[in-house]
C-alpha cells in the first residue's frame, strides 16, 4: 500500500480529530510532503465546514448513498489498493 493509501485509510478520524496523537503527527508530516493529500484534505475540510455552516444538509436517498459509496470504493481501490481491515 501507498504512503497515502495507508495515512487516507484514517482520514475521517483525523479530521474528526478521533486518533492518537502519534498518527495524527505521522499524516500531518505527509501532507506537509504530498500535495495531492494537502490538497484533498483541504477541499474535505471545507465541505464539511460548508455543509455544517448551510444547515440544509439532506441525507441522500438510499439508493444514491449506496451507488456514490460503491463508486467511491472502486476508485479508491483502483487507486491504493484494497483497504486492509
């Protein structure tokens, strides 16, 4: 697996802020190397800041949420590999 692969399998939690410091550490030291992670990072923050900030968020219908998530998978995989449990 990449090093992005491996630090991209945590970055909900690190945007969350829910993992120990040492890992949080370890990704901010890759970002601040890589900056297609920066990049992507940044533009996952700002999403999030907009949505919370809109109020008008809607939970997608489950047929939508399940085709964006299967799409998202097979990209990621296509991209770093099957994620390890």
């Amino acid at each position: 697996m990449s090093k992005c692969g491996k630090h991209l399998q945590h970055l909900n939690e690190y945007l969350d802020g829910d993992l120990d410091e040492s890992l949080c550490a370890e990704i901010e030291e890759h970002i601040g190397e890589c900056q297609n992670c920066k990049l992507m990072i940044d533009t996952l923050r700002q999403t999030v800041k907009l949505c919370r900030e809109s109020g008008d968020c809607e939970p997608l219908p489950e047929h939508l949420s399940q085709k964006l998530t299967s799409a998202m998978r097979k990209r990621w995989e296509e991209k770093f590999g099957k994620a390890k449990p």
